[in-house]
C-alpha cells in the first residue's frame, strides 16, 4: 500500500507553537515555528520546531523585514553568510532536516514550492548541516551560505529554508511539518532597485453577517517584493465622527508589478457614512498614506470603488478641515472686532471723566 504523505507549512513566522496545519502560507514577526504531535499524540506532550534568523546586514538594521527574513542585494560573484536558530520545545530530541528550496510570489501570497524544488536562487543556496539533532527544550544552530554566480542575470529571486520534522509513520500516513525563513535576494550592481507602491482604489464592503470591511487595491511599482501592513482610519464627511484606527490584514505580499487587494476588517459597526477613509501602509522601510471618500452598503455586498490618492505635505486639506479652520478664523476676527469695539468705548469714558 503506497504511503501518503501529508505535509503542513509555516512560512513566515507565528507564534511558537501555532498549528502549522491551520497556518496561512505567509506571516509576520520573527519566528516561524510548527506544531509537532508526539508519539503517543497527547496534546499535554506536543510542543513546536521553530526557526529563526539570527544574522542581520549593518546596512538594514532599521529595516524591521530585514529582522524576519534574509533581505540582501548582491553582485554577481559575491557570497555571503546568515546564521540561523532552530528551536524544540517538545518534550523529545528532534531530528530537524534543513534544506532550501524555491519560492514564489502569487496571488498576494509567499508560497514555498509543496516539495524538493529548486530555481536559480535555491540552487545558489546551501545550509552547512542537513540535518540538527535538536534537544528537548533546546535549540542548535546551522549557517545559510548564498553565493551569486559571477554570470547571474540582474532580478530579485526568491527561495525559502525549510526546518523539517517527519511524525512517526503511521499505517500508510506520514506527516510532514515544515517551518521557514523566506530569502529575498535582488542581484545586481551598486543600486538596488527602489520600492514603490500605489492604492488605486479602496472599496467599502459588508460581508453576509453585514460588519463592515475595507478593500484597497495595492499596485507594486518598484522593482522589489513588498509585505504589506498598515492601519485605517475613518473620519466623517460632515460632523465630527470618527474611527479607527483598523489594522490591515495580515501575509499581503506583492512581487514587482503585481497588483492586489489589502483588506482591513473593521471591528466596529460603523454607519455606512459617506466617510474620509486615510489608509497608511507600509512594507519595511517604505511608508505611504492614501485616502478616498467611501461609503459602505447598508446591506451584504460592495459598493462601487472610490479612487485613492496619496497623502503629501502639499495635499489639499478635506473640506470638513477647511471649512472648520475657516470658521475659527471668522469667530477670531469678530472677537477681535469686539474687543477693539470695547477699547474704544472704555477709553471714550476715561476722556469725559477727565474733562469733567
């Protein structure tokens, strides 16, 4: 009878522990780790493998991507070295096998290929130890090797190093559990390629239980892989309502000149409004503001797509600003008026007092 291999994944990071069975295929933060079942499969004796990178280049220290993954711009011929951490907290020693593997961008997701694949970039790519023995509670450590052929094409490419554990086989079922530390590598010369994005337009929803959501169209237009994240936040066209802010959902990743939806689930029943929606996103160091008038449906469903425009320091205030700042200036001016009027009236007195 033919074994049937069923093989979980984590890519990214999420907290220790998390069931990796359960998992999308990209995440944030700066551990990735998957659940593993003991042998006698009780949940008191299950605990994770988690992977980590411990390395990070002096150039991208404030780059908080560069702090998760393997971020790198390199010439051709070049080699460069990461060290990387794979963690137990099972109650046995762990035989962790260790490999890299390709990757790719789509749909708005990383995804790691399902089993042994290589590109140009996995193929560049070696661990020192195939395998760890990682004892229970404990952790060892491997180094990730990238050497660029002198004859490669200028692109960024995009690989993934999985830590691997293989359950105990049970009758023609063998589980797989993977976790994994993504690699965005961009060859090239002395300037990397810039990033760049657009919000095209922002889309107010309800979703069939009628709680509102917001979906903005994010178009990559910079030459390097983006992991979206941001926040949004509503402010009424007339009165003085606002909400927010609302974090935008969570594993949006754009490869260059890809386009695809950030969606933001409101956690309050708004009203359906029309409301000013300023949504402010950002994918490691670059950072960017958008706004467009929305108004949700009253019902299940969408409405139409509002146009997005970006925030800038020259960008017209919306008219609730302007006509608040107009009114301010008009009440300072009659109170000026006032107080002029009542100087003149004080100081009049003091002449007849004086000529009497």
């Amino acid at each position: 009878m033919p074994v049937i291999m069923v093989v979980a994944t984590v890519i990214g990071a999420l907290a220790p522990g998390a069931t990796a069975a359960a998992a999308a295929p990209s995440g944030h933060g700066g551990h990735a780790s998957t659940s593993v079942p003991s042998a006698n499969d009780t949940p008191s004796s299950s605990g994770s493998v988690g992977i980590r990178l411990l390395d990070i280049p002096a150039n991208a220290v404030d780059n908080p991507t560069a702090h998760e993954y393997i971020v790198d711009h390199l010439k051709p011929g070049t080699t460069t070295h990461r060290r990387i951490e794979v963690s137990n907290t099972t109650t046995s020693t762990m035989r962790v096998t260790l490999y890299p593997d390709a990757a790719t961008i789509s749909a708005g997701s990383f995804l790691g290929a399902a089993g042994h694949a290589t590109n140009e970039l996995a193929s560049w790519t070696t661990v020192s130890q195939d395998s760890l023995d990682v004892p229970a509670g404990g952790s060892a450590r491997d180094t990730v090797t990238i050497a660029i052929p002198f004859g490669a094409a200028p692109a960024e490419r995009y690989a993934v190093i999985w830590a691997e554990v293989a359950s105990p086989q049970r009758g023609n079922i063998s589980l797989i559990n993977r976790a994994g530390i993504r690699l965005y590598v961009i060859v090239g010369g002395d300037n990397p390629p810039a990033a760049a994005f657009t919000v095209d337009t922002m889309t107010a929803q309800r979703d069939p239980a009628g709680r509102p959501v917001v979906q903005a169209q994010v178009h990559n237009t910079g030459g390097r892989a983006l992991d979206m994240a941001g926040t949004l936040s509503l402010a009424a066209v007339t009165g003085t309502l606002s909400a927010g802010p609302y974090q935008a959902q969570l594993g949006t990743t754009l490869g260059p000149g890809q386009s695809e939806p950030v969606i933001v689930r409101l956690t309050d029943q708004v009203l359906d409004g029309p409301w000013n929606a300023t949504l402010a996103l950002h994918s490691g160091l670059l950072q960017q503001t958008h706004q467009a008038q929305i108004t949700f449906p009253n019902i299940a469903g969408a409405a139409a797509p509002a146009p997005a425009h970006p925030v800038t320091a020259n960008s017209p205030a919306p008219i609730t600003a302007i006509l608040g700042g107009a009114l301010l200036i008009a009440t300072m001016a009659a109170l000026a008026l006032l107080l002029a009027a009542h100087r003149r009236k004080v100081k009049q007195r003091q002449q007849v007092d004086t000529s009497t």
